[in-house]
C-alpha cells in the first residue's frame, strides 16, 4: 500500500482590509515578528511555529462581518494563562478568558481588529 503523503502546517492566510494596523496588532500586542513583505500587499508574521500571511484586500467584507466564519485557527500552548495575561497587559482583543472544557483544554478567545477570530488551547493533564 503507498503511504499517504503528510501535511505540515505552513502558514494561515488572512484577507485583511488595512494591512499595516494588522501587523502592528500582530506584532506590537500578539508578539508575532515579520519574516517578509511584499510591497504593500502581503506580510508573513511568525511567532514559534505559528505562522500567518496577511494579505491587504480593502474591498472585501471585514471579518467581522462574516460570524462564526471568522473563526480560522485552533492553535495550542502550553500556558494558556501566561500567554493570557502577557497580550491582555498589552491590549488584545479577548473575547473569552482562559476557560476549562468539558472537553480537557483550557481555552481563550482572540480577535483581531478585522474581526478574525482565533482559539488558543492548553491540555489539561487527565485526571488519575
């Protein structure tokens, strides 16, 4: 049987309307740092393994305008709390604290001003 090939997690992508004030968000309050531009048009921010390409679309509706499918990532850490209170000190948009589920992960809630939303996880350690 051939084996399957695997995908790795490369980049998001984000459609935003004003490019500049995303990656001054991104940076200046998420902690992401620029790993190249082109033009005005498009930016690739990372912060560890996480990377987002953010393109400027100004003609399109913000994300905010779309619901439940501005959701576009799941991403995980191993303190969520931490992480919380380091980019709530700097002005992140929380749409919900670190939380415990039912499920075995204590989650957050982020936006960015567009509207993106994204969900930021930590693995609760199973009960003995």
């Amino acid at each position: 049987m051939t084996q399957r090939p695997e995908l790795t997690h490369y980049a998001c992508v984000l459609a935003v309307q004003d490019l500049a004030a995303t990656s001054a968000y991104f940076a200046d309050v998420l902690g992401f740092g620029e790993e190249w531009r082109e033009a005005d048009d498009w930016r690739l921010l990372a912060r560890g393994t996480v990377k987002l390409m953010i393109g400027r679309c100004p003609d399109e509706r913000p994300a905010n305008a779309i619901g439940d499918h501005s959701y576009f990532a799941y991403f995980h850490v191993d303190d969520v709390d931490a992480l919380h209170a380091e980019i709530a000190a700097r002005g992140a948009i929380i749409r919900q604290a670190p939380a415990d589920k039912p499920w075995g992960i204590r989650e957050m809630e982020i936006a960015t001003p567009d509207g993106h939303r994204m969900v930021i996880g930590q693995i609760l350690p199973r009960p003995a």
